[in-house]
C-alpha cells in the first residue's frame, strides 16, 4: 500500500510567518506520514503538527526553543515500507555533502535535512537520497517558498517534488 509523505523545514512560526499557509496544512493533514527537519522556533507549532498528523517525526533545529529540544531529537531514523529514512536539521556546507552524509548515515536509504533554505534532491555515489524541501515560509535567495512531497510503494521513493507555495 502505498504511502504519501510530506517533507517540511524551516517553518520558522511564528517569527517568519504568523502560521503555516492553508496549502501547507492540506498537504499535511493528507499526508500518511509528515517529516520536519527542524528549526519550527515555537512548541506551539510542533502541537498543531501533532493534531494535524496521521504520522509525524520531526527534529530540532538552530532556531528551536528550549522545550522543542526537550521534546524532539537531533536526528531522528524511521523504516517505512522498507526505506530506512534519517532525518537531522543541519548538515554542513552544500560541497562534499553527499560523501560527509554517507559517512555519518551509513545505514539510510534517505536522508531528509533542512537548514539552508535551499531544496536539495541528490543521491551520493552509495545510493544514499538527500532530500531538502526548502522553507514554505521563508524563501530566502530562492524563487518561492517550498516544501516536498512524495510517494512511497514497493520499497521505492516515488515522486519526489518539490511543491511551491502560493502566495495567499
């Protein structure tokens, strides 16, 4: 049976937006399973995604406050249908990062990250996915704001895409 994910970071509420936008919460209430990898600021925010989840894992970021970090973990690992997915707020500079990520997870399929702002879809020479879906609140240098979803079946990632945020 397949299931449909939703990869969020960097939601930043309530210091870059006062809420998630509506789109955002649709793909979030739809979704069989959420990941956010971080940097959410306020506990506040981490209870809505809580209420609004079938699934959720979720990380702390930089940004976080105090009860998130005693709440949520560094890194969090999940096997889902088969794929073993890590996930963790931060990875260091965008230059070497596939061989530093296949070093530090050596036993992931996936790794899901955050922190720059910046969507990243690669794979590393061991196969490893790094997936970052960017910021739907804050976009930074990018041309819009963003959050990934995709489609997970037979043991595979199906249909990773990067989904722009409308402007409400």
């Amino acid at each position: 049976m397949p299931l449909n994910l939703v990869l969020i970071a960097d939601t930043h509420v309530p210091k870059r937006a006062k809420t998630l936008p509506a789109q955002v919460w649709a793909a979030v209430e739809k979704a069989d399973v959420v990941f956010h990898a971080g940097d959410w600021v306020e506990a506040a925010l981490l209870d809505e995604f809580e209420r609004r989840s079938r699934r959720l894992l979720g990380v702390y970021g930089n940004n976080d406050s105090p009860e998130l970090r005693r709440r949520l973990p560094e890194t969090a690992t999940a096997t889902l249908g088969g794929v073993r997915f890590a996930m963790v707020h931060e990875t260091g500079q965008a230059k070497g990062r596939e061989l530093r990520c296949e070093a530090l997870y050596p036993s992931a399929d996936v790794l899901v990250f955050g922190h720059s702002h910046i969507p990243w879809d690669t794979t590393s020479p061991r196969g490893l996915r790094l997936l970052n879906p960017g910021s739907p609140t804050d976009r930074r240098r990018q041309p819009a704001c963003t959050y990934m979803e995709a489609v997970l079946d037979a043991g595979q990632l199906f249909r990773v895409t990067l989904v722009e945020v409308g402007r409400s």
